[in-house]
C-alpha cells in the first residue's frame, strides 16, 4: 500500500492526532474513546444526546458537541451533513460506530439510513474535511447480497460502499466485523442476566443453538486503535472473535447463573420463536424482533484460521454479572 496515513500537518505522531469518533458514546464507543485519549489522541464525539452523556464531558482529551436537537435526532437525513463536515475539519482520522440492532419498521428502511446512508455521509463529510483515514465498524458475517438479515444486509453495504469511496478517494479504509461484544455495560450477556431473573425456573430461549465466539470490548478497542497506524491494515476487514465458542443457549444458561439466577434453558422449535419475535417486537426496546431471529440464522463465528482475540469471557464475564 503506498498511501501513506498522515494527520494535518505531519506524520501521525508528531503531535496529537485528532480523531472524530461517531457513536463515540455507546457501549463500544466509550471503551474506544478511553482507548485512544490512552494511545495520546484528541477525541471528538458527536451526539445527538449529550445531557445524557454529561459524565463525558469530564474526560480528559475528549470533546462531546452536540448534534442537532432531538426532533431532528437522526443523521441520515441530508440535513445533517453540513455540521458533520465542519466538526470533522482538522481531525485526521474518522471512526464509525454508529449502528442499530432494531429499527422502527419492519422493512430494512431504518437500518439502510442508520447503516448506508449515515456511512455516505459521514465519510463524504469526512472526505471534504480532508480526513485521510477511516476506521469502519461493520459486524460478523455482514454481507450485502448474502446477510440473512436486514441488519446484516446493510451492514455489508455500509462496508461494501466504504471500502470503494476510500478506494476511489484515497481514504485509506479499514473495516472491523465482531461477532458480539461482552463488557462491563454489554447489552447481551446483561440482558439475558435481567430476563433471568424474571423468569421462573425455566428459560425458553429462541435460536438456542445459534453459536457466537464473543469478543472482549477491550480487545475490539485495542485493535482498532493498532489498526490506525498500521499500514498493513489499509482494505482489511478483520474478523474478530474471542477464543470460545458457545451456543447462544450455553451463553444464557452461563449470564443467568453467574448473575446468581441459575436458570434451566429450554430452546424453543422455530415455529415458537418466530412467534415470539412477532410479540417481541411490538414491546418497548424491541428485545426480539423477526430480524433478529433471521440474524441469527448464520453462526456469528470467524473462519477457521483467523486468530482470536485473548480474553475469555470467564476472566471478565462473572464480575460484572455478579455486581448487577
Ligand atoms: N455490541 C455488539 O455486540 C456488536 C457486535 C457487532 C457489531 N457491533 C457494531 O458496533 C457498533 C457499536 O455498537 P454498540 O454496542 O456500541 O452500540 P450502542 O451502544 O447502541 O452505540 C451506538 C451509538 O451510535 C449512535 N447512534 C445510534 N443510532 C444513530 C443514528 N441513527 N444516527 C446517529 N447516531 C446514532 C448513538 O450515539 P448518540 O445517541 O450519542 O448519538 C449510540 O451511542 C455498531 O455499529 C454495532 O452494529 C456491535
């Protein structure tokens, strides 16, 4: 690759390179950004919310400004381009985490905007701000044509279509496809600890046979931040897993247990589950939805022969789930 990845005004590293984390505030956001401000770069971070993310603006070396008001909430409205270029303008890399496991419909119009759309924006924002590098959260077994989800549909696009503007643009892209993530504040392994505890005894689960090999939010944080300066990264995707597989029922028989609500899991046939995605989904928070449940179609697993992420589910896991 004969691009090189420069900040304005030199070589990354000759003075604190500013990077422009877009869903910076989330779950995996918040490890990242910790991340970074530790590896001496300067973090910027747009919000829609940012009363609901005041605790960050105490960080040292991160800036949170605001995004447009909350009626106007969603950026993949054309209307929202113009800010995100001018806040982009002097950074010299771009991340982008934003994504959605739900969207409002049923028919993958939310999760185009929130995952093509939202993508085509920021990164041509990011290319009229001259930002010559862009770091890409897609998800395992993303894929355009073959997802077996929406989520995962628009999720290859998303990448699909960095991967070519950077390319044509000399952007040097780098995109990063986990399989799920568990931390201290995940929203998977901690959801099935709550729902444990409301259910008596038993535990129907849908898709229980469906395998993951969970990655370390820190590990997933550590190698975007590596990635940054490594040359070799530059039109990589990289797969990562941690180095366990599990069956999603063995996940939630062990979240359940280890957050003191051992529960005895019955995986449902898929006639039930389907059903139970329809109920689901019309809840608050959307817990199951129909797209979900296609999602979970394919094992969320790396291929053979790529190298897992360190740290076990077991040397993290149990601490958190423990405390809640
Ligand atoms: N967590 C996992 O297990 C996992 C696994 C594979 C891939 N991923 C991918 O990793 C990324 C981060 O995941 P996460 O778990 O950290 O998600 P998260 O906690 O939900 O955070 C996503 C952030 O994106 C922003 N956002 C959401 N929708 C938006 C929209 N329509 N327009 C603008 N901003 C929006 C939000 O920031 P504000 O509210 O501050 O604007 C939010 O804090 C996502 O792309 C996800 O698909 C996650």
């Amino acid at each position: 690759m004969s691009q090189s990845i420069t900040a304005h005004g030199g070589a990354l590293g000759v003075q604190a390179p500013r990077v422009v984390v877009l869903g910076g505030t989330g779950f995996v956001g918040r490890y990242l950004t910790r991340a970074l401000v530790a590896a001496g770069y300067a973090v910027t971070i747009p919000t829609r919310h940012s009363a609901r993310h005041r605790d960050m603006q105490l960080w040292r070396g991160v800036r949170l400004v605001d995004g447009s008001a909350p009626a106007a909430s969603d950026w993949a409205t054309p209307r929202a381009a113009a800010p995100l270029s001018a806040v982009m303008a002097g950074h010299a890399v771009l991340v982008n985490l934003v994504g959605i496991l739900n969207e409002r419909g049923h028919d993958g119009r939310g999760f185009a905007a929130a995952h093509v759309r939202f993508t085509q924006q920021a990164l041509t924002a990011a290319h009229e701000a001259g930002i010559p590098r862009y770091l890409h959260m897609s998800a395992l077994q993303a894929d355009a044509e073959r997802g077996t989800s929406f989520y995962l549909r628009s999720k290859g696009a998303a990448e699909d279509w960095a991967h070519a503007f950077g390319a044509a643009q000399g952007i040097a892209v780098t995109s990063f496809r986990p399989s799920v993530i568990f931390g201290a504040e995940d929203a998977f392994l901690n959801r099935f600890a709550r729902l444990a505890a409301l259910m008596p005894g038993i535990f129907p689960l849908a898709c229980a046979e469906a395998r993951f090999a969970p990655v370390f939010v820190g590990d997933v944080a550590s190698v975007m931040v590596r990635a940054i300066r490594d040359q070799n990264s530059v039109g990589q995707r990289l797969d990562l897993c941690g180095p366990t597989q599990y069956s999603l029922r063995a996940l939630v028989a062990y979240a359940a247990a280890a957050a003191g609500h051992p529960r005895w899991v019955i995986g449902l046939p898929d006639w039930a589950a389907r059903l139970q995605a329809r109920l689901l989904e019309r809840v608050p928070g959307q817990p199951f939805t129909r797209d979900n449940f296609a999602s979970l179609q394919i094992p969320s697993v790396c291929p053979p022969g790529c190298a897992p992420q360190p740290t076990t589910l077991e040397s993290v896991a149990p601490g958190y789930l423990r405390a809640r």
